[in-house]
C-alpha cells in the first residue's frame, strides 16, 4: 500500500475511545441538568428543527467545508512529488512532514474555547472564519512567491540506480545535490501555518454544525454530518504531473485563487446572531464540569487510545512507493482522487442507510475489511512477488469505501455530547484528541523503526535483509491495528447508550484531572519531537527519530 501507510485504515480507525471507571454518581446533577440538553420531540437535542443546509443562512456553511476539504487535499498532496520526488526526503522526514501538516488540528480546542468566548461585534463564527483564511492566504502567496530550488537527482534517471552500483556510473554522485532535502523545510513550515488558518475556519463551522445536527430529529441525527463531510471529501482533489508543467509555485496561486471566494461567502451567506460575551472563568468552569462526566472523558479515552495503537504505521512507505514501485506523481494523485470519491461514497451510504448501525461493529468490519486488502498488497510489493503502480495504489481504493463509513460514524458521538453555548469547545475538544492521537502515534512509529534504519539507500539496494526488516514494521504495523479492538468495550453502541450515560454514569474529578494531564503531556510531546525532526541540529536524536547525536 501507499506511503501514508493504511492510508484508509489510519484514518477510520483513529476516530475512536474511552475508559471503564469507578466514577461517583453526580451528587446533585445540577450540571447535567443545565448542560444536557432536553429531548425534544423527535429525539432532537435542541430547538428550531432540522435545518436546510441549502438555505441562504447556511449554504456558506457547506461553503466552508469544500474550501477546508481543497486546501487540506492540495498541501498534503504536494508532499510525495516534492519531498520524495524532487528533494529525495529520507522516510522519517517523509512522515514528519505530513505529521506538521496535519498538526494543527490538534489545537482545534484551543480555537474553539477562542470563538466561544470572545465575540468580535458580537459575532462568535464569521469574523474567526474570514481571519483564518486571510492567514492562510498569506501563507500561500509567501510559498507562491518562494522559487523551490534545484532537485537532488538532476537526472531523474538516476533515482533508479542503486548505491550499490554507482561505481559502474563514475562521477554520479558529484551530479547530487546533497542539500536537497533539507530544503523543504520552510515550505512544511509555511504549510502548516497556511493550516492553523484555515483550521479556524473549519472550528467556527464546527460549532455552527453542532447547533444544527442537534436540531436534527433523533431518527436522522447525523445527516447534516453526512452532507458536510461528503462535500469536504468531495473537495479532497489535486491533479498534476509533477514535470514542473505546472510548477509549486505555480499551483499555490491557482488554490489561492480558487479559495479567493469563500470569504465574502462566509460573511453573506451565514446566518448568526450576535451573542453577548462569556464570563471567561463560568466558562472554564463549565468546560471543568463537562470533562469530568463519564461518558466524556471515557470517550475522550476511547479515542485517544485506540487512536494512539490503530494509527501506529511504519515509516519507509514513501520509499516503497518512490523506489520498487515506481509510482509516478500524476498517478499517485489519480488515486488520490479516486480513493476520495470513493471515500465520500462511503460517508453518504452511511447517512443512508447506516444512521442506526451499531458502532462498535461498524469499526470491527470496516478495519478488518481494509487490513486484509492491505497486507496482501504490501506484502507481495515488499517480496518483488508482483511490483506494479496499479497494483499498489489499485486495490487499496476498493477499502475507502467501509474507511468512509468507520470515520462518519465516529463523528456521530460527538454531537449527542455537546451542549449550548460551548459547541466550539466540546466539537473541537473531542475532535482534537482524535487528531492528536495521529502525530503521537507517528513519533511513536519513527522511534520504533529507528532500530531497522530503513533508509534510502537500503531501499534502492533491495536486498533480503531490508524486505525482511520492512516485513516486521508493517506486520507490527497490522498488530497494532486489531490491538486497537480491545478499546472497544469503552465505545457506546449507538446515539441512545450515549445520551444514557452522559445522564447517569456520574462524575469524576479524578479521571477529569487525569484526562487533561494526558492530553495535554500528549500536545507538547506531539508538537516537541516532530518540530526536531525537520532540523538537522535535533533530527539526529533518538527522540525525533534518528540515531542518536
């Protein structure tokens, strides 16, 4: 399979969390009774009843997200062809790249505590969204305006040469630009700062789609979260062939340009009441109250957890990709295409038919369905049994569609916990663990394999001992998935045991206080070792996934 390992089954695995406990029952239930809201008729969660996203007031909200889903496709896109193809970026340096990107949505709570407390003119949504993206369009115009430098190979042919061969090529080696792959550097920085943008973008419309989906009557709760994250996939495109016809610079103006509408959109064609200010300390002290209920920081626990141990994946998959497979970046971004439609095909069978599908099973077949693909593909690619493009990026797609249902469904939870006036912080708290598991789990993945040294030059060599090596890293990889099962238990089934024990499982201190140590050591941890990663002073350190200093 391709380098984002598992690409699907890291992403519908880690969506999921929770923890058993010897929580004391609530002893006056005040909180509960002010922070949950009322079953309405129908099973809705709050007034006002099931909203037309097509309308006038919320059609910018949909807006949002296949702006969010364009921009979030493009920048990662860009990682494969330019530090793999173009600077010949080591694995670790691979992974760090794409772990920069996307680490930014773990402080989606930070961003959502912000747009819940500080109104700007009264405005809590709209005013963050048009910041965020003035942030992100900087970021864009500054790498639009960056010239990319020279590529390590000058002669793309000679990627295709094994070290071990050079000597048959007198002189090839003083054609390599050595400098290369340090080069990228500024630009996954720029990315992932372009990314803090646009994430705040996407929190503010986090809110606002919780306030919706929890109007939704109880039998088709989970509709307006179908049709958001449908359009956000369906935007997950970039094409291209990376001859520099088109070239970096080149294609952050187009995006630039195609994002350019979503600003006025976003002020139009939202509809939002001006809210008065919050009492800061109220609010965190709500914020405390909620953390400690059982059924939130059990879940909080499921998904960090079984995050962690599903999203483990191994760190010499770009070079597979690059070196035996050969896959060309137009094709790789073909299959990107065509892996998110059919990833989207997933997400609206789900709010089809699958709005009442039991959870914990769902998450079962779905994983087990795309590991099963996956190691035969893998293991037959890293054996020389069969090494062919298709073959690698081919099968793989046929399990996006159970990945689609597996991440849905794990977004569902989130909106039956949340109550009114912290849509922001709740959405973005719960959604922040799921995405924080990720880049904890990739520092985890590059000190691992630090041991088998899996570099480049192995690679290209291709002999038994790296096949064998790169055998235990996935099939470690493949453990840690169906290790991730035994979380499970902690999973409610469905919407009803959810709002069940968010009402009667009790409170805990303890594991509230607990539960904020963990992640918290988790974010700093997180963004510590994949920050020393991209420098060479720190990149060398067994903690950032090298051999030592």
């Amino acid at each position: 399979m391709a380098a984002p390992v598992s690409r699907a089954a890291k992403i519908e695995i880690s969506q999921r969390m929770s923890l058993l406990s010897n929580a004391s029952q609530a002893k006056d239930g005040e909180y509960e009774a002010a922070k949950t809201p009322d079953i309405l008729e129908g099973g809705a969660l709050r007034e006002g009843g099931a909203p037309s996203l097509l309308s006038k007031e919320y059609v910018g909200v949909i807006a949002q997200y296949a702006a969010v889903g364009l921009v979030d496709s493009v920048l990662p896109s860009t990682i494969y062809p330019l530090m793999q193809s173009y600077l010949n970026a080591s694995g670790t340096q691979i992974v760090t790249a794409s772990t920069l990107i996307a680490l930014p949505w773990s402080f989606k709570v930070f961003y959502g505590i912000l747009s819940d407390c500080v109104p700007i003119y009264g405005y809590r949504r709209r005013p963050y969204m048009v910041l965020g993206w003035l942030i992100c369009f900087a970021m864009l115009l500054i790498m639009a305006s960056s010239s990319v430098g020279a590529p390590y190979f000058s002669n793309p042919g000679d990627a295709n040469i094994a070290p071990e061969d050079y000597y048959l090529h007198p002189g090839i080696e003083n054609t390599f630009n050595l400098d290369a792959p340090s080069k990228g550097n500024k630009y996954v920085l720029l990315m992932m700062v372009s990314a803090f943008g646009y994430l705040m973008a996407d929190v503010c419309a986090d809110g606002i789609v919780v306030q919706l989906a929890q109007q939704e009557p109880e039998n088709v709760r989970g509709t307006t979260q179908t049709i958001i994250y449908g359009t956000r996939t369906a935007m997950n495109v970039y094409g291209g062939t990376f001859d520099w016809s088109l070239s970096f610079p080149t294609l952050m103006i187009i995006l630039t340009c195609c994002l350019a509408p979503v600003i006025p959109i976003t002020w139009f064609f939202i509809k939002e009441e001006k809210t008065p200010r919050a009492i800061f300390s109220d609010y965190l002290r709500e914020l405390w109250a909620f953390i400690q209920n059982r059924a939130v920081y059990q879940i909080i626990f499921y998904n960090f957890f079984s995050g962690v141990v599903a999203n483990f994946s191994y760190t010499v998959g770009s070079p597979i990709q690059r070196y035996w497979v050969h896959v060309t970046p137009i094709n790789n971004s073909v299959s990107t295409v065509i892996s998110n439609f059919v990833f989207m095909v997933g997400i609206f069978i789900t709010g089809k038919w699958g709005l009442h599908w039991n959870w914990r099973w769902v998450t079962v077949v779905t994983s087990l369905l795309v590991i099963i693909v996956d190691v035969v593909v893998t293991l037959l690619v890293i054996w020389d049994v069969y090494r062919n493009q298709w073959f690698w990026l081919g099968p793989p797609l046929a399990v996006e569609v159970p990945a689609g249902i597996s991440f849905i469904i794990s977004t569902f939870v989130t909106i039956e916990l949340a109550g009114e006036g912290n849509e922001g912080a709740v959405y973005g708290l719960l959604t922040t663990v799921t995405n924080l598991s990720a880049p904890f789990s990739s520092t985890l993945t590059k000190i691992v394999d630090q041991k088998w040294n899996m570099t480049n030059e192995r690679i290209q060599n291709d002999d038994h001992s790296i096949r064998s090596d790169a055998t235990k890293a996935v099939m470690l990889m493949y453990g840690m998935t169906v290790a991730s099962w035994l979380f499970l238990p902690l999973l409610p089934k469905q919407k009803t045991q959810t709002q069940e024990l968010k009402r009667t499982g009790g409170t805990s201190k303890l594991f509230g206080g607990l539960t904020v140590f963990y992640i918290a050591f988790a974010l700093v941890w997180s963004v510590m070792t994949n920050l020393m990663g991209i420098f060479a002073s720190t990149s060398c350190l067994v903690i950032a996934g090298g051999d030592g200093c």
